[in-house]
C-alpha cells in the first residue's frame, strides 16, 4: 500500500475533531439523513453539515441527493 505519509496525516487530522467522530460513529453503510445526524448527535444542524463537508473533502463520507434531501 503506497499511500503518502501526508494523505494519511490529513485523515488523522480530520478525525481529531470530536464532532466529526460523534458523526462517523452515527454513519454505517445505510444511508443516513442530515436530520438523523443532527438527532442522533445532538448537534446542531449547521454544525453537523459543516462537519460532513469536511469530511466529504477528506474523502470520508459520501453525499447522495434525494430529492430536496442529502443523505450520508
């Protein structure tokens, strides 16, 4: 496996964040809306999404449209 020291370095930077983990340990292979984040977190919507664009750039998490809906 050749992935570059820094890839792997950003990643751990991007998990360092307790918020973001509370959302990674909401995500499971089954779709999950913004609003099941922000329950099952108890985090606020605006942060929540703030979180998941963070980790959508770092690779992470993957976002898919459903109608007006974004699912994670």
């Amino acid at each position: 496996m050749d992935i570059p020291i820094e890839t792997i370095a950003d990643i751990f930077k991007t998990l360092s964040d307790t918020n973001r983990l509370r959302i990674i340990r909401v995500l499971t292979m089954d779709c999950q809306s913004v609003s099941t984040i922000v329950e099952e977190t108890g985090l606020s919507q605006p942060l929540v999404s703030h979180h998941l664009r963070i980790l959508r750039e770092a690779g992470l998490a993957r976002a898919e449209s459903r109608g007006a809906f974004t699912y994670y």
